[in-house]
C-alpha cells in the first residue's frame, strides 16, 4: 500500500501499470496537429446517434471498449470503473457504467476528471482493492455548450481568452499486473485555488495559479525538480494560461519553461478559430492517451507529470457573481520502473 | 506549498486583466459597421421594393420589410450560417431584427430533443426573454410618461 510523502503527495509501492488506453476525437480535433494519433475518429458530431449527448456517451463507451478491448480483460475482471464528465448529474458516464456492468464511482473534477480518475483508480489498485480498473472521461463540444453557454446557432463572437470544449473521450486501464508499461508512481491531489477570476471565457487564468500550486508541491514533496520530467502536461491552461503558469511558478522559483506543454494549448495548435486552444475533460484525456501515454511507450518520453485542471464553478455559481475555484491534480507516469 | 503565500490574488487578477489577449476593437467595430450596414442596406431596398414595385401602404411596408428580415434571419440560423455571421460581425449582426430571430430560432433548433413543452416552449425566449421584459417594461414606462406629459 502507498505511503505519503511530503505535505501531501502519494508514493504508490506496487506502482498501477497502465496496461492499455484508448481515445476517441470528433472532427476539429481530427483535423488538429495530433489527429492521426486518436484511435477512434468522426466527422459528424451527432455520432449517427438522436442527440449530442448520446453522441458523447457514445464517445465514452467507445473510448472503455477499446482500451478492455486492448488489455484482453473482460468486462467482469474490471474490479471499478471511475469515470466523470461535464454534464450536469455526469450522465455520460452513468450511463456508460450502467451498459458496461462494472461497479461504478462516479467523479467530478470538472476538466481536471481524467488526473483525478487516475488518482483515485491507481490508489484503489495499489492499495489492493481493485486488480484491474478503469479510468475515463469524455467532453463534447455541443453538449459542453449546452451546458454552460448558448445554444451552438446563436451568433454571438467568442472573446480571444475563450477555449473550445473538445469532443474527446480516453480511456485508461490500471492493473496491478506486472511487466513491461507505463507505472504511475506518483500521485498529488490537488487543493481548490481560487485567485478571484471570476470571467467565464478565461479559464486559463483561473486555472493556472492551481496548476502552479500542485506542480511546485508535487516537486518540494518528492524532492524532484521540474527538469526530472520529460514532460509536465498540464491539462486545459490554454494559451494564455500556459504564460500565466511559466510566469507564476518563476515567481514562485520553479522553472517549467523548457518541459511544460498543455493540452489545451497544443490540440488545435495552428487554428485560429480556437482563440486560446482547447478545454474540457476529453482534451487532456485524449492527449494522454492518444499522444503522451503512445510516446511514453515509444521510449520518446521516460517520465512525464499529468496535471489535468479543473474549473469548479457552475452557470449558477457564476450568475450569483462568485469567482471560479480551480483544481488540478498530478499523477507522474514513467516507464522502465522496476520493484 | 500555499501559492496564497506567493502570489497576491489582487496583483494576480490585474495582472491577468493587463496581459490578456484583448479584442481588435477597432477591427470589430469596423466588420460591425459593414455588416450591420450592409443589413440596413437590405432593409432599405426591401422598402423601396415594397412601396414601389408591389405598391404596399406604409404601414404594410414596414411589416413587409420586418418579415422579410424576420424570415431571412431564421432560415440562414437554420442552415447554420448565422452564427459563423456573428462569429465575426458581432454587433453587426447581433443588433439588428436578423439578430432578434437568430435568438429565437437558436434555441428553438437548440431544445427541440427536450420536447415541444418543457424543451421548445420553456426555452425559446431564453436568450430573447430580457430584451422583451425591458423593452416592453421600458416602453411602458415611456407611454405612462409622454401621457402625463400630454396631459400637463
């Protein structure tokens, strides 16, 4: 079972392997930098299905599928399933437990979902209550919009902070089998940040602070220094938020410029369109599993930081003018580990 | 770690409303000015169309020109394009009666899947609905005060 280090970062003894993973991208992802590297694509975003919301529970389901489906486990053999995703009552990923069978926990971390997931799982594998067990999440651009915004025919300008909810979905197996994969070793659960932004379209900037927070404690707890790492990922800063946090964490005595790349900032690299680059639980998820946790296996990356930020505020929340509470959680991940 | 400690939440905040990514205004204003423009062009010629070619009243006129735009700003929400027109008009097409209808049909197209009653009905004036409590609730105060005016 882990033992804690530092103020509160978590040392996984039999470190979880990530036996297999898998992600599913809509069409403006497909057409990104990374296209080629999802496993699953496509182009409408109604899915073939009614609605936008069977489309991204479709995206889900998919993404759980394949990944049980690489790891040549059985539904039956997956001990827990821990799955979240952005819309109110997380249906997709109710829904998706209930097709699948598996006992369910039911996380929202808003965007930083697939760190926590991870976090969670790997503690539920090592300390030995799971043997296998499932990480996932999903976002949906239209469904995202939906939810927090105005309905997607409304022609209304974005502002230039503003993000584009990705249509993604990973999916991540943790096992407590051993041999040759990627280990999370690992884990700092993250504390809610809030810096008192209270503007919906600049996420970046509320997230950021939390992203500079988990990574420097993660670094004064395992002793490590940022340029241990291959890669620090942080999930959906953006553009914007990505300065921010290079800037904030100098301030604080961290470098991160030479190895931060964001997924947000990095998934519609090159589209204008997408002011500050992409948000949502699928973005950082499908990055993970469609680009970093491939290259991790590729031997091109030996040791990256996974901090996948979250927003916590609601409609609500921000109608009644409260600022925007933010969270982020890092899992580190390498390869080559050995008992 | 506490980054409270580190960074000073009121230095952050202006920080952030300094270094961010701003609008083009002078860019918006401009695409603003000749979309919006090039709409009251339509309406014009829809006047002009109206009273000259199929000799319609005045009265008949101004509902003729107000359909027409009504009816042009639902069908290009419909096909999808108006909001790719917002995306870079802004105002231009915000502000205008194609603005209106696009915020009304949005949410119609929007909520159809939650049913014709608590899905359509219920939604419809979610974006439209404070433009008509305010313009109406402002024009009655407006009537209330040009009576009192007539009769002093």
């Amino acid at each position: 079972m882990g033992i804690r280090i530092g103020s509160r970062t978590v040392k996984f003894d039999m470190p979880p392997n990530i036996i297999s993973f898998s992600s599913v991208a809509g069409k403006d992802e497909m057409n990104g930098p990374y296209g080629s590297c999802f496993d699953i694509t496509f182009e409408d975003g109604l899915w073939g299905e009614k609605t936008y919301e069977l489309a991204e529970r479709k995206m889900q389901l998919k993404a759980v599928e394949t990944a049980l489906k690489k790891s040549g486990l059985k539904a039956d053999e997956i001990h827990l399933l821990f799955g979240g995703d952005l819309l109110n009552q997380i249906i997709s990923s109710g829904f998706v437990a209930r097709q699948m069978g598996i006992p369910f926990i039911g996380l929202y971390g808003a965007c930083s979902t697939m760190s926590e997931s991870l976090l969670v799982g790997s503690m539920a594998v090592d300390g030995g209550f799971a043997q296998h067990a499932i990480s996932t999440t999903s976002s949906h651009f239209a469904t995202a919009e939906r939810q927090f915004r105005n309905p997607l025919e409304l022609g209304t300008p974005k502002t230039p902070t503003a993000q584009n909810t990705a249509t993604a979905a990973g999916a991540v197996v943790l096992s407590a089998r051993r041999g040759q994969y990627p280990s999370v070793i690992y884990a700092t659960p993250g504390r809610v940040v809030d810096m008192g932004i209270n503007d919906v379209n600049n996420m970046g900037a509320a997230m950021a602070p939390a992203a500079a927070e988990t990574i420097i404690c993660h670094m004064e707890d395992t002793g490590r220094q940022p340029g241990d790492y291959d890669a620090i990922v942080t999930g959906d800063l953006g553009v914007f938020g990505s300065e921010l946090l290079i800037k904030y964490a100098s301030e604080s005595g961290w470098d991160l410029s030479g190895v931060h790349k964001d997924c947000g900032a990095l998934i519609y690299e090159g589209n204008k369109l997408m002011h500050c680059g992409g948000s949502g639980c699928g973005c950082s998820a499908s990055m993970l599993c469609g680009y970093f946790l491939p290259e991790l296996i590729k031997g091109n990356l030996k040791r990256i930081l996974f901090v996948a930020t979250g927003a916590l505020h609601s409609p609500t929340s921000a109608l009644q003018g409260e600022t925007i509470p933010s969270i982020a959680h890092a899992i580190a991940i390498e390869t080559g580990y050995s008992l | 770690m506490d980054i409270k400690k580190n960074i000073d939440a009121t230095n952050y905040q202006e920080y952030v409303k300094r270094a961010m990514p701003k609008s083009h205004l002078f860019k918006e204003c401009l695409m603003a000015f000749i979309v919006g423009g090039l709409i009251c062009v339509l309406g014009e010629a829809l006047n002009d169309f109206g009273g000259n070619v199929i000799m319609l009243d005045e009265a008949g006129v101004n509902a003729f020109r107000s359909a027409t735009l009504i009816f042009l700003g639902a069908l290009f929400t419909g096909i999808g394009i108006y909001d790719v027109l917002g995306r870079f008009a802004g105002a231009g097409s915000i502000v205008p009666i194609t603005g209106f209808a696009n915020s009304i049909v949005s949410p119609a197209l929007e909520y159809k899947w939650e049913g014709y009653i608590l899905g359509v009905g219920a939604k419809l004036f979610t974006i439209a609905g404070p433009v008509l409590v305010y313009g109406i609730s402002s024009s009655i105060i407006v009537g209330i005060i040009y009576y009192i005016i007539g009769v002093i």
